[in-house]
C-alpha cells in the first residue's frame, strides 16, 4: 500500500498542502486493439512489461498460459474491435482515474481499511462483469463505462444504463474494493436488517473514500430518486415494518430489496430500486450520531452488521 501512497507535500507560509500521487493503472485495452498488427520485439515488450496483469486477464476465461497465440486471438475478438475506439474517444488516458484510484486508496487508509497490495489493469472485453479480481490484480473493464447514451447499451434497462457512465466508475472502484476486504458474511440467522446494515456501510464508505462523493452518486440514484425518498421515507419505512420485511429470511426477498433493479418491489412498485441500501445507510447515520467513535472497519464487521440490537441502539425511526 504504501508504494502508491506517496506524499508529496508542500509547506507554505501558514498551512500545508497534500497531493496524492495517482496509482498507476496498466493500460492493456490499447496495445490489445494494435497486438495483431504488431511485431515480434513489440510483442514481446508488451508482454514484459505488463506479464502479471495481463496473465491475470487471460486466466478469468480460464487461459492459463501468456501465449502470443492467445494475445493474438484477444485482440481479434468482437469486444476489442467493437468497444476499443469508443473507449479511448472517452478515456484518452488513464491519469484521471489514476488519480481518483489514488485518493480511494489514501482515504481507505486514513480511514483504518485494510485493502491488499494489488496491481491494478484497465481492459475491453465482452463480459457483464464491470470489474474483477484474479489473484493480485484488478481488472477494470472501461467499455462499461461510456455514457448512457452510447448505442451498445441501448438494449439494456434504463436503471443499468444510468450508472454506466465515467462519472460513476470511482463509485464503483470504491464499492469493489470495499466489499472485496470486506465481504458479507451472514449470520447463524441471517436477516434482512443484517444485509441491509452492510449495504448502508459500504454505502457510508463509498462517501468516506471518493473525492467530493454526493449521497445520490454512491447510491446511484438521480436527483428526482433522492428528491422522492426526502418526500416518502417515512412511509417506505411504516411499510418495511408493517409487513414485517425487516427480519425475513427469505434471501429471495432480500435481494429485492438491496438489489439491482426498477423498483423495489417487496414496499412498492413505486419505490427506486435498491432501496434496502438507502434505508440500511439511513440506520448507519442514525447509529453514528449515538457512537461517533465506532470505527468504518468496524461497521464493515459482522459483530457489528448482525447484531440485532444495532437498530434499537440507533434509534432510528424512519426520518
């Protein structure tokens, strides 16, 4: 960790300024899209230089071997062609999300997270996954991340589209990393207050470790979502209660409530999907005004997240 968090600091006359320097990214999309035209000494250079990540690459669909015959079938693939042009017409470089990779990293240190030393690769493939981990590397696939309006996603529903855009990969680079050191892990009787704890965590980290983060950005809600949660909260939460959804076991019922989706079904077809999160960040807040000192590991920690006495020490109330 400390390799990609370092300091550069400059002192003035009455205050201190703190620039964090970016975490470099391994660029494999472009010389992928140019690895069939290449030659051998270049070939050879680009697999050197980056052997690791692109490894790792090539093993999420069970290649495991770094051959030029499987680089040069890659770089033949529909993906690369199709998604390659558009991704660099949005991502030109990669310094921008080196940067905000970097501020993630410092801030989940500043604020006691322990994420590994990984290395970390920016590709073009075909897969529904937007990211993924393969022993110490991640992948960040960039062609998932091209605008609402770009025409690969058009068959795709309105509420998956809306998060597809540059604006919303730091959330997403925060939310992976977070859940990845800290995954959830269900209780002898899991419930959905319980998941629904962990969502609202991730969702306080995701605020915590992304630069100038908004509540409607790490929910991936739009501005008419938040604006109809401030004017309902009270009766999306009479309804959890009322029907008894806050301690039902049914993992087919929690995942509609913190999953994606249109709406959240299980309280209304009116209510923004995932739901379940915005209701367990509001319990989160609710418990930090009680125990201010509580740490974000420890709120990421099963004692904490299933623990049934946590919404009672809260005091939440749906407001």
């Amino acid at each position: 960790m400390a390799g990609f968090l370092i300091l550069l600091l400059t002192v003035g006359q009455s205050c201190s300024k703190i620039d964090i320097a970016p975490t470099p990214i391994a660029n494999l999309y472009d010389p992928m899209s140019r690895y069939d035209s290449m030659g051998m000494a270049q070939r050879r250079e680009f697999i050197e230089k980056d052997s690791l990540c692109i490894g790792a690459m090539l093993k999420l669909y069970d290649i495991n071997e770094v051959s030029d015959t499987a680089l040069e079938a890659w770089s033949k693939s529909a993906a690369v062609r199709i998604f390659t042009p558009a991704v660099d017409s949005i991502f030109p470089d990669l310094s921008q999300l080196e940067v905000s990779l970097g501020n993630i990293l410092y801030n989940a240190e500043a604020n006691g997270l322990d994420f590994p030393t990984r290395k970390y690769a920016a590709v073009v493939w075909g897969s529904r996954k937007s990211m993924a981990f393969v022993d110490s590397v991640m992948l960040i696939a960039l062609n998932h991340y091209l605008g609402t309006d770009y025409p690969g996603y058009r068959s795709w529903p309105e509420y998956q589209r809306y998060e597809k855009t540059p604006e919303n990969l730091p959330y997403d680079l925060a939310e992976a990393l977070t859940a990845v050191a800290y995954p959830y892990v269900p209780g002898k009787d899991p419930t959905a207050l319980s998941r629904m704890l962990y969502e609202g965590a991730l969702m306080h980290a995701k605020i915590k470790l992304v630069p100038q983060a908004t509540l409607a950005g790490a929910m991936g809600y739009t501005a008419q979502q938040m604006d109809w949660f401030h004017a309902n909260m009270r009766s999306v939460w009479n309804r959890l209660v009322e029907n008894k959804l806050l301690y039902t076991s049914s993992a087919e019922t929690i995942d509609r409530l913190i999953g994606p989706a249109p709406s959240t079904t299980p309280i209304g077809q009116e209510v923004p999907g995932r739901a379940g999160r915005y209701i367990g960040y509001r319990i989160i807040c609710a418990y930090l005004e009680q125990n201010s000192k509580i740490t974000l590991a420890e709120l990421l920690s099963p004692d904490f997240y299933n623990n049934p006495s946590i919404l009672i020490e809260s005091a939440y109330s749906g407001d």
